[in-house]
C-alpha cells in the first residue's frame, strides 16, 4: 500500500504547472476513437497524462474537460459538465470513447446513461479500478465527496440498478485494491483483471495500458468483421479480488 500511495503522491505533483493538456493531443489518426480521459477524486486531468501521451502516440487525439478542478463534484453534476463539454464539437466519425479512473468511470457511466440518443457519439467507457458498487470505506472519511463513493448513497444505487449500458463498459482492474476492496468487475460489463496491486500503481502497469488498447477496439469494432477482438466474455464477477 506504501508504494501505492508513493506512486499516487507522484504523479500528484504533476499539477503543479501542468497548464492545458498538450496541442498534439488533439491531433491523430481519424480512423480511431477520440479519447476522453476523466480522473478520480482529488484528481487532476495531469494524473492522467502518462495514460494520454501513451494513447496520443497510439493514434488517438486525446482530449480532457477543463473545469473539473480535483473532480469532487458529485457525479451526476460532473457528468453534466462532461457532456456540456462534448456537446460543444461534432463527435468525430470514429466516435468518441472515456477512459477512466476510479469515480471517473463512474462519470462516465453516468454520461452514457444520460446520453440516450448517442448524440456525443461516445462509444464506451474504458474504466480503471471503478467502485461501480461504491466503496464501503467511504464511511472512513468526512468529506462528502468520499462519502458519496458509500454503497448506499443515491446516485451509486441508481448507476448499479442501470445495467443496460453495462455492455459498453470494460472494467480494468488489478488483484487487490485497497479502496475498492470489493472489487471493480461489473456485472454484464467486460471485466479484465491485470497482475498487479493497488488503486493507482495499476494506472503505470504495461498490462493496463495494454488492457485500455483493447478495450478501446473492443467497444468501437464492426462485430461484422472476423478480426473482431474479444478481450473476454461480458460476464459477472471476475475472480476474486
């Protein structure tokens, strides 16, 4: 957990002078889906950029929605901010696809919810160690911003009881995660479990990075097209956490 930690209190330091996220992201291949990254509680879009530059050099244009601040919001008003933000630009042929960490998969399952008629043309959601249950040791903590994450508050019922949009979520998540220790697999979703532990480690691991590749074209593939790929059955529960 000390690594964990030591790794998060990194890459949290990117903040400082962080400023807008790089031009060239905004520039790729316009066969591939745009990318839409959403960090986690107490968060900055630059606790992503390790990810983003990875997915940029991939091909993809790369884009983060400014205003989310440490992203503590709750998350029904966040989503509306992201898709605010969306809606601002045509969505790109190719589509659009949120990758995610931890309370920004929560975002953006809320966001496909709410995106009824496609009209942001967002794909998917690729989520890294989402509480998709919520995150019983909320309760440890007095800020509300955690405590929203509990399993009993209103907006964590009301994302678990929608399971329609569950197949157009992939789950990334490691073998053990000490904020999420109920785990992260998604009932109906695709669930990928990598080799490694921790809440925020896993964001560095080749596996994950590897697992978010896949993900992407698993959820924007033509299903007609006999190179489709198949990351792993949409299931329930993965193996125990």
């Amino acid at each position: 957990m000390a690594r964990d930690y030591a790794f998060a209190g990194w890459h949290q330091l990117a903040v400082f002078g962080a400023g807008r996220e790089p031009a060239g992201w905004r520039h790729g291949d316009p066969d591939k889906p745009q990318v839409v990254l959403l960090p986690g509680v107490y968060e900055h879009w630059s606790f992503l950029r390790p990810l983003g530059d990875a997915l940029h050099a991939a091909g993809h244009r790369v884009v983060v929605v400014h205003g989310m601040r440490a992203n503590r919001r709750p998350i029904a008003e966040t989503a509306a901010r992201v898709a605010k933000a969306l809606a601002r630009s045509a969505p790109p042929p190719a589509g659009r696809v949120i990758v995610a960490h931890s309370k920004g998969g929560l975002i953006g399952k809320h966001v496909l919810i709410d995106d009824e008629g496609a009209a942001l043309g967002v794909r998917g959601v690729v989520a890294i160690c989402t509480p998709f249950a919520g995150a019983r040791r909320a309760r440890l903590f007095g800020d509300p911003s955690i405590r929203a994450l509990l399993p009993s508050d209103e907006t964590i019922v009301m994302l678990g009881d929608a399971a329609s949009v569950n197949a157009r979520i992939v789950s990334v998540f490691g073998t053990f995660d000490p904020h999420v220790p109920d785990g992260s697999a998604l009932e109906g979703a695709t669930n990928v479990q990598v080799p490694v532990a921790g809440h925020f480690r896993v964001l560095a691991a080749p596996e994950t990075l590897e697992a978010v590749h896949e993900g992407i074209a698993l959820l924007t593939q033509d299903p007609t097209r006999s190179d489709a790929v198949d990351l792993a059955e949409p299931s329930g529960p993965a193996s125990p956490q």
